[in-house]
C-alpha cells in the first residue's frame, strides 16, 4: 500500500505540530533599567546532564536584542490565573512599555542568579546563558539550569498555544491566531 503525502504551509502544520506549553522568559533590559517579559512556545529541554534548556525568538522582537547581550534570563510557567498577562506580554513590545508595571507583575526572589523570577506562576525556572545561534529568522539561546522552583501554593494548569485545532481544550483567550488554553478538568 502506497501513502500519499501533500506539501502544506506553516499554518496548516499548527493543526497538527501544537498544542505546546506557553512560557513566560524574562530578561534585563539594560536601556530602560527594567525586566522584559516575552511570551515563548518555541523552547526544549536539550540535555540533563548538564541541564541545558533551548529557546528560540524571533529577531525581529525587541527581546531578541535584549537576549543578544543577556547572561541569564528567567523561564516563568503561567497558569490560568495569569493568561490575560500572557497575552498582554505577547501582543506589545517592551521596547516603549514596562510591561511588568502594566500586568501588575509581581516579582518573586532570585535563588542562584539576579533575575528574578514570577510570583504567581507555577514554576520559576533560573537559568545562565551559554551559547546563541542563528536559525533563520530567529535567535535560539541554550542555557545551563541553574534552579528550578516551584510555587507550592500554585495548583493551576499549565497554559497551551492551542492553534488552531481548538476541539477538547478550554479557550481561555484569543487575539488573532493566538489562541491560548487549557485542558479542562476531568
């Protein structure tokens, strides 16, 4: 029996390719004296021993010139509770707005680095840059893990880049083809 494959653009592969868990990097940003927060769904665990973590951003975000020049950076995992953030952070630019002064970003203590992390995501992961590369349009960054730290008092679910398959997931918010949610309890 023979299959037949068809050639498809980036959109129709979404349909297929996502759901993938959204988190929230956050980087210094030296000009304006201030943390940057960025929406990514482009991000993987690439090593465990050492603990290594990969992210990836489009060059043309205002982050990704803050990345160029950062040494360590912080990966936030939001829960449902903070999904209005989420899209805030990921439909404007940092470059002219403090964009932790406009969502009300509460800021939870560094354990290893300066950076700090969230206070009401769900985990905090600390992390030292090692390596940057240039894949097409986007920088990806490779850092070492330097802690990970969970909020035990946060028992939300984790929030999901749903694309455009929507069926079996609970919407929770959209603005153009983002689309982010959950999984509804059982």
């Amino acid at each position: 029996m023979s299959l037949v494959f068809n050639n498809i653009d980036r959109n129709e592969i979404r349909r297929v390719f996502q759901p993938s868990k959204v988190v929230l990097a956050i980087v210094f940003d030296p000009q304006n004296n201030r943390y940057n927060i960025l929406p990514l769904c482009f991000h993987m665990w690439c090593s465990y021993s050492p603990s290594l973590y990969a992210i990836a951003i489009h060059k043309k975000n205002y982050s990704s010139i803050l990345f160029q020049e950062a040494e360590e950076f912080v990966l936030a995992i939001p829960g449902e509770g903070m999904v209005d953030e989420v899209m805030f952070c990921g439909t404007h630019s940092g470059k002219h707005i403090n964009k932790s002064h406009e969502c009300k970003i509460e800021w939870s203590e560094a354990y290893k680095i300066k950076t700090p992390g969230i206070n009401t995501a769900i985990v905090n992961i600390e992390i030292q840059v090692k390596e940057r590369s240039i894949a097409g349009d986007h920088q990806i960054i490779l850092g070492e893990i330097k802690a990970m730290l969970k909020n035990k008092q946060n028992k939300e679910r984790v929030l999901l880049a749903v694309g455009p398959e929507s069926k079996g997931y609970e919407i929770l918010a959209q603005h153009g083809i983002h689309t982010i949610g959950i999984i509804p309890k059982q």
